[in-house]
C-alpha cells in the first residue's frame, strides 16, 4: 500500500509550526508536499496551489484567527471538496470553532498542539479512518 501524500495548507506566520509538522509526519513515513519555496520564481502560486491539491491524498488545513477569514482558505476547502479529498482541519486553541467555515465545523478536527503531538494525533485518527 502507497503511503498517501499530504497537503497542509497554512500561512506564512505558521511555516515554523508546519515544517515541524511536515517534518514529523515524514519521519513517520508520511508523504508531505514540500512548502512554498518549492514554487519557482515567476510561477503563478495559485496553479502551484491548485496542483498540489490534486496530486495530494489528504488535504490538512491549518486554520488559526489569522487565517480564518482569508479567500485562501475557503479556495483551499473548495477545491479540496470539489476534489473529493479528505479534509482535515487543525485549529488553533485560541480560534473559537463557532468561527469556522461551516464546511469546517461540520467536519471532525484535531486541535493544534506541538508539532510531533499533532502529527502523533492526525496519524492515530488517519489509521483508525483508513
């Protein structure tokens, strides 16, 4: 069995949290896209964007208060969606779940936590689910 790729979608203030993250799931044999800086200069970011979601097998979204209300996620759950992808959303303790997008609050999601201890959390839950 193939191990599936993941896409973690996130803002740039969250890169340390996320290629902690990354790095945690690959040590645990997980596929991760590379981050933002595998985009070559001059190359539309939303066609990158878009061809990451299709190439990946579960889309993880890294929803904070910062990120919330940002056109880049509600692309991201709608392409992820239309896509057929699971989505898994991680949120931040400090982001009240009322503010969710309803296509996120319907969906069970993890709580962010360190890196390892999320990864640990994603990976318990994905084995249970698959």
């Amino acid at each position: 069995m193939t191990t599936p790729t993941v896409f973690i979608s996130h803002s740039f203030s969250d890169e340390n949290w996320v290629r902690e993250f990354a790095q945690s799931l690959t040590h645990h044999g997980w596929n991760v896209w590379p981050d933002h800086h595998a985009i070559q200069v001059g190359n539309s970011w939303r066609e990158a964007m878009e061809k990451r979601l299709r190439e990946s097998s579960i889309i993880i979204l890294l929803v904070t208060p910062d990120t919330v209300g940002k056109p880049n996620l509600f692309f991201e759950i709608g392409a992820a969606i239309g896509m057929g992808k699971p989505v898994i959303p991680v949120i931040s303790r400090n982001l009240d779940p009322s503010l969710l997008p309803p296509t996120l609050r319907e969906r069970k999601y993890l709580i962010q936590s360190t890196p390892e201890a999320t990864a640990q959390e994603f990976i318990s839950q994905a084995m249970i689910s698959g």
